[in-house]
C-alpha cells in the first residue's frame, strides 16, 4: 500500500476524505470514540474508489441517489479550497484494478446505501464514549462507504492484509490505520 499524490491518481485508487460539513464531523467524533488513539494528522470521514474518465465509485446517499457504487465526478474530492484528501494504492495491476471495478459495478451497482449499518458505527461510538471498550458495530444492513473500500480492497491484488478486514468494523479511520500499517 503507498500514497499517491493526486496528480498521480489511477483507476483502483482509494481516496480518504476529511469532510467538514456536519455529518463529516459527527461520523470523525464517533471514529475517534471507536479508535481513541488513532493518529489525528489527517481525520477521514469518507472513502472512496478511482474509477475511470475522472468518476470515483462510491457508496452515497441523498435526496436524489441510494447506491453503493454511485458513479460521481471526482472534483468533489479535488483537494481546492483547503479540502483535505489522502489517495492510497493498492499492489494491483491495470487489468487487476479495471476487473475489480467492473466487478464491484456488477455486484453493487443496484444496491442502496447501508443505512442501518451507519447506525451501527453510531451505536457502538456511542457505548465507547459510555466506557465499554469492548463495544462492535452489531448492525450489519448494506454497507456505507468504507465497508465498500474494504469490500473493494479484498479482490485480487498481491497484497495479502485486506483479507484480514472485518467489514462490519471497517470505518474511514481504521482504513486509514490499515493503510498506514501496511504501507510500503
């Protein structure tokens, strides 16, 4: 696993998000309840998938979308204007990274956000900051975009770690801990 910066960005590239509005802020406050001794140098709140002709992949929910492979424009994420981004790549090939994105659109692409399953990140940061330790997300409903990451990062690469990754645990924060622990 190794950054990329992102004028280098490619297809089967994960980005990491730090949001600013108030949901971006919330899900941050429950991750460092779930992960209280996580570095705090770069605090995401979103995950997403490279994709091709400037799109990223990712799991959305709004008054208009309910996917968990939307297909959206990467200038949302563009690092303009202070926005915080951190891009990370997987050891995979082109053809590699080209069949897990084709597949992830065949396998989710009609799938609606796990709304449930951000619940569950909220109720298990919510029994962390009441001082049980030992708290998990017990919810698992769909998935929200991390989970889809994890979900994304366990297609064939010659990078054994993500077949370790809990999905029903996978939150912005401890991808992040992941990447940074397995980073080349």
């Amino acid at each position: 696993m190794r950054r990329i910066n992102w004028d280098n960005r490619a297809p089967g590239d994960i980005g990491l998000l730090q949001g600013t509005n108030l949901l971006s802020r919330l899900i941050r406050d429950f991750e460092y309840d779930i992960h209280p001794f996580a570095p705090r140098d770069f605090e995401p709140s979103h995950s997403f998938i490279f994709a091709y002709n400037g799109k990223v992949l990712e799991a959305t929910m709004s008054l208009h979308v309910d996917s968990l492979c939307a297909v959206n424009d990467e200038t949302e994420y563009a690092p303009l204007f202070g926005r915080k981004v951190e891009i990370w790549r997987i050891a995979r090939t082109p053809d590699e990274a080209e069949a897990a994105i084709n597949l992830m659109l065949g396998l989710y692409g009609n799938e609606g956000y796990g709304c449930l399953s951000l619940f569950g990140f909220a109720l298990e940061a919510i029994q962390r900051h009441a001082g049980n330790p030992k708290a998990t997300n017990g919810v698992l409903a769909g998935y929200v975009c991390s989970m889809v990451c994890g979900l994304f990062l366990q297609y064939p690469s010659s990078e054994l770690w993500p077949a370790a990754i809990d999905i029903r645990q996978f939150d912005p924060l401890q991808e992040r801990m992941l990447f940074l622990a397995n980073e080349d």
